[in-house]
C-alpha cells in the first residue's frame, strides 16, 4: 500500500502538470492564432477548453490531495489496527467518499473533451496553413 502510495505521489502531479504545461502553450498561442486568421468562433472555443482545462486540473488536484490523505490515513489506520482496516477495504470504504470520486471523473472526461475540441481546431489551422 505505501508502495502505491508512493507511485501515485511521483506520477499525478507531474502529470497534472506535464498538462498545465500544454495548456499554458495553447494559450500563448491563441494570439498568434489570432493574428494568423483563425475564426473567432475557434478562438472563442479555443479561450473556453483553455479556461475549462484550468479550473478541470484544479478539481483534480483538490481530488488528490483527498484521496492522498484518505490513503495515509487508511495506512496509518492499517498500522495500528489491521483487522478494522481489513474490514473498511473488505466494504469497499477507505476512506474517499463517491461524490469526489465522482466529481474527479466528471473532470477527467471534460478535461480529455476539451483537448479533443483544441487538437480539432489546430488541425484545421494546420490543414489550411497547408494549402
């Protein structure tokens, strides 16, 4: 268990951040975008799937940090009483609630949709630069 917890801790964040990373470049971009004749209407997409993305990470984040401490204190729990640890992982409860669990899902997909909608009009630009 502490060795999960420890892969979760190194590989989460520096993915959550890998994808702040691309966010931050396609925001930069959107003026060169801007100026290179994109439609406003893409911009317009493009500026909201940014913003979308941002407040998605920030939800994921916040899941993480519940779901760390939910995870330390089921450790700390396993340490000092096996068997009612035992008994909380046997009923599924260790400790994070469905709602965030939920919540954090719903953020994913929104997150994976609208970096489908940014790859989508940047292959447009793209494809038209082509021309």
């Amino acid at each position: 268990m502490q060795d999960m917890m420890t892969k979760i801790n190194s590989r989460f964040p520096a993915t959550l951040t890998k994808v702040e990373t691309v966010v931050v470049k396609v925001e930069k971009a959107i003026p060169t975008l801007k100026t290179a004749g994109v439609p406003a209407a893409d911009i317009s997409k493009l500026e909201a799937d940014v913003a979308s993305i941002k407040v998605q990470l920030g939800v994921l984040r916040s899941f993480f940090d519940k779901m760390k401490t939910s995870m330390q204190n089921f450790i700390n729990q396993a340490k000092a009483n096996p068997a009612a640890a035992f008994e909380k992982m046997q009923n599924g409860s260790m400790g994070m609630d469905d709602a965030s669990a939920n919540q954090a899902a719903t953020a994913a997909d929104t997150m994976v949709s609208a970096f489908e909608d940014i790859v989508f009009i940047l292959d447009k630009v793209e494809a038209k630069e082509q021309q």
